[in-house]
C-alpha cells in the first residue's frame, strides 16, 4: 500500500495561528494506491483537506514514502486518502 506524507501545510486562518486552532502541519495519509504525482491528484488530496479540516490552505508538499517510514518527522495526524 502507497503511504503518503503531506507535509508543511500553510492554513489560511486569518491571522490566527494553526496550531492553536488544532490544524495538522503534518499528515501522514495511508492506503494512498490511487495517488499519481499529477495535478489531479493534488487537487483531490487538497480538497480533501480543506473538507475534513473546515479550512482553505495556501499550499502543502507531498512525499511518497516506502511504508510507514518517516524518520524524525512529527506527524501530527493520520487519514485515508479519498477514494
């Protein structure tokens, strides 16, 4: 199974600060099979986001990652890739 890391997500709260809203930098995004390194895909995965979180974003960056390996990095929560 394809993992996913989706990492630095820049949330567009209004001044306020993500981290004290609750908002994930880091989501490690499991059963990721039907990922392509396309736009298509993107634009899912940032749809997705924004409908699970309640709010917009400014970017983000997307590793694929071999299993569940993700050396040091904080994750700050995990989800399903859409279907």
């Amino acid at each position: 199974m394809a993992t996913l890391l989706i990492h630095d997500i820049k949330w567009d709260c209004d001044g306020s600060d993500p981290v004290e809203l609750g908002l994930p930098t880091t989501i490690l995004v499991v059963n990721a099979d039907n990922y392509e390194e396309d736009d298509e895909s993107t634009d899912i995965l940032s749809d997705h986001l924004s409908d699970v979180y309640g709010f917009c974003h400014e970017g983000f960056f997307v590793e694929k990652i071999d299993g569940d390996s993700v050396g040091d990095q904080k994750i700050d929560a995990i989800m399903e890739y859409p279907q």
